[in-house]
C-alpha cells in the first residue's frame, strides 16, 4: 500500500504552522513505516507493541506539550492533537497509551505534583523509561466518578489504600499509577509505584476491541504507600476531571485518524474494485458514503483546529472539549461503518484496518467520558439545567 497521502478537501493545510506540518508528516512517516506493518498482527494476538516505544519517545510524543527541562518537545496544542491523530491512524491502543502516558499520567504529575515528583517522574516518562496509569474508574462507577469507593487513610507518614479500579489502559505495565481515592471524604490523587506490597495489576483479556492495547484492573489492599507520594494539589473532583479534558482532547483528533484511515481505504477500494463491468466508485450509493465521510471528516478537521488554537490561548472550555470529542467519534465510527459496507465482505479481512477501527472507536466512544454523557455536559452548558438524574 503506498503511503498515506493525508485527507485535507479544504485545503486546511494552509492554516497550519511549518512546525504543525513538519510534526504530522514526522509522526505519519512513523505509522507508515513502523507501525502500520506490525499492527494487525499484534491486534489478532492481542498484544500491545511494546517495541514501538523507545521510537515513540525519541520523536518526542510522550507529554509533547510539557517544558523542554524535563525533556519534553514543548509543542503546541494543534501539533499535539496532529499526533494523536496520526497515532490513531495506526491504531486507537497506540493513541490511547500516549494519551494515557501524556494526559492522564505527566499532566497530573506536573500540575498537581511536587517540584520532587516531577523531577523524578517527568523525565522517565517523558523518554519511555518508566511507564504509566491513571486509575479513576471503578467496577460499579464509570460515569459517576464521585461515588467511587476506593479509599485512603492516613497513618503516620504513610497512607494505606483499599479499593479497586477498572478499565485501566497501561495498568499491568505501568511502572507507577496515578490513583485517585478518598480521603477523609475528599477525592486526592496518589502515586503508587509498581511492586507496592498490596498493589497488582492483572490483566483484563477476552477483548474484541482495543485489542493491541493492555487493559488492566488495578487492586489495593491495605497497600501502604509514603506520604510524599499524594499529589499535593489535587483537591476534589475537578482534579481527575481536569486531567480527562486532556485526554478528551487527544481522542477528538485521533478519532479523525480512524476515520480518514477508513476512508481512505474506502475510496481506494472503491476505484479498484469492479462490479457490473465499472468501478463500484461510478455508482451512486457509492458516491453518496464517499461523500458523507469526506464532509464529516472535514467538520471534524474544522473543530478541532479552532479548539486547538483556543486551547493555545488558553481559552477552551471542557465543555467545547466534550463537543468535539462527541461529536467526531461518533462520526468516526459511522464512518468505519460505511467503509465496511463500500468494501463488502473484504470489509471484515485483517487485509484492511476498517474492522480493526470499527470495533476499537466502540471502545473510544465510551472511554473518557460516553457520547451520552457528553451531550449531557453540553447540553447543561447550553441550557443552564443539569439533565444528568
């Protein structure tokens, strides 16, 4: 397959930056070339391909948009979200262990940490050399995040944990998980570092989505950690809520890479393949899912470029984040839904990524908030009444 050209109707290109450009070419000749041969094997295997790490880190896409000290590329917010795309484009359990790695575990650590703990973290999470977690969700609270019952206590200069999490990308490899618990009633985020006596993380298996992607649970029982290991100013549920606006932000470009991977395929195929002595490309219903992808392709372009450069100046709301993370799944998804049909029963062959992205955005348009619950932030932010009861 040659490689991927890029699919821009609107020439949006030109409202990019020379370093935006050069940062999407840099990582879309690293999925052409590393990942994109590798993938589907580890897909089928179920394994994550854990030997495009150190490559990763090298270009500089672990925490991209932190400071240069801790040896981050210190990019801005449209380059990032240009490489979650790209990484997506490959594969959603590749975007997901670096919005992990980078929203869910560096930002935490250096927004809500010590001076301490980001000098140790940082660097090591930044270069690959220890990888991490984010435990917020729970077996019996996923989208009510406050009613979990993990819990902290202190005692003396040590905490104790007690507690469960599920659903956690990276878990059974992380080197150390950001935990949030409460304490004395309030939700606080904590570092528990792997090999913590009471602290494993088993592997959830039997997926048939993300499957190049480790999903953990993560058990605490009476897991004793040092005092100097709660991230000092966290405070309450804006905290991790903070952290998945983050992350959110990441999955609303790299829903766009599923789907243009999609499309792409589709309209290739589509030239290729003959039917009734033409191109199924000549026919109308053809034509008329080629078309409704390129335009909601290119809607989702136009959203998360105006919220990347509102997210530079400092001016994203987390509402506008839940919008565009809503909003280009659940296109995303449609689209790997038509592409499937263009290529009939080809459609469900490793041959091509559009099953594999299919049942990976089912997963991606639950995570980090359901398409549900987001129409319910919007829909509040719209109509001043909460609608979530």
């Amino acid at each position: 397959m040659a490689d991927f050209q890029g699919v821009d109707y609107f020439n949006l290109d030109g409202l990019l930056s020379e370093d935006e450009r050069m940062v999407r070419e840099t990582v879309r000749n690293f999925v052409d070339a590393e990942v994109l041969p590798i993938i589907e094997r580890h897909y089928q295997a179920g394994t994550f391909p854990v030997t495009l790490l150190p490559k990763m880190a090298e270009l500089g896409l672990f925490g991209a948009t932190f400071p240069a000290k801790y040896g981050c590329a210190e990019m801005n917010n449209v380059a990032y979200g240009l490489v979650m795309q790209e990484l997506e484009r490959g594969d959603s359990g590749l975007r997901s262990f670096t919005s992990v790695q980078s929203g869910l575990v560096m930002y935490p650590i250096f927004t809500f940490g010590s001076e301490e703990q980001k000098d140790r973290w940082l660097p090591r999470l930044a270069d690959g050399s220890a990888i991490g977690c984010f435990g917020l969700t729970e077996p019996d609270f996923g989208s009510n995040p406050g009613g979990m019952i993990t819990r902290a206590e202190r005692r003396g200069n040590e905490y104790v944990l007690n507690g469960a999490k599920m659903w956690i990308t990276n878990g059974t490899l992380a080197d150390v998980a950001v935990v949030w618990a409460k304490l004395d009633g309030e939700i606080r985020g904590f570092l528990v570092e792997k090999g913590t006596p009471g602290f494993t993380a088993p592997e959830m298996t039997g997926k048939h989505s993300l499957r190049a992607s480790v999903t953990s649970e993560l058990v605490f029982q009476d897991c004793v950690i040092p005092a100097s290991n709660l991230l000092p100013k966290t405070s309450g549920l804006r905290s991790p809520l903070m952290c998945l606006s983050q992350a959110r932000y990441g999955i609303a470009w790299g829903a766009l890479g599923a789907a243009m991977a999609c499309y792409d395929t589709a309209l290739s195929y589509a030239k290729s393949r003959i039917q009734f002595d033409k191109p199924i490309a000549a026919f109308q219903m053809t034509q008329e899912k080629l078309v409704g992808m390129i335009t909601e392709i290119t809607k989702g372009q136009l959203l998360c470029l105006q919220l990347g450069r509102l997210k530079d100046a400092g001016r994203a709301k987390y509402t506008q984040i839940s919008l565009a993370k809503r909003n280009n799944v659940y296109h995303a998804l449609e689209i790997a839904r038509s592409a499937r049909e263009i290529l009939g029963a080809n459609g469900i062959l490793g041959e091509y990524p559009v099953m594999r992205h299919a049942a990976n955005l089912e997963s991606v348009k639950t995570y980090e908030g359901t398409h549900e619950m987001h129409t319910l932030i919007v829909g509040e932010d719209i109509t001043g009444f909460p609608a979530f009861q």
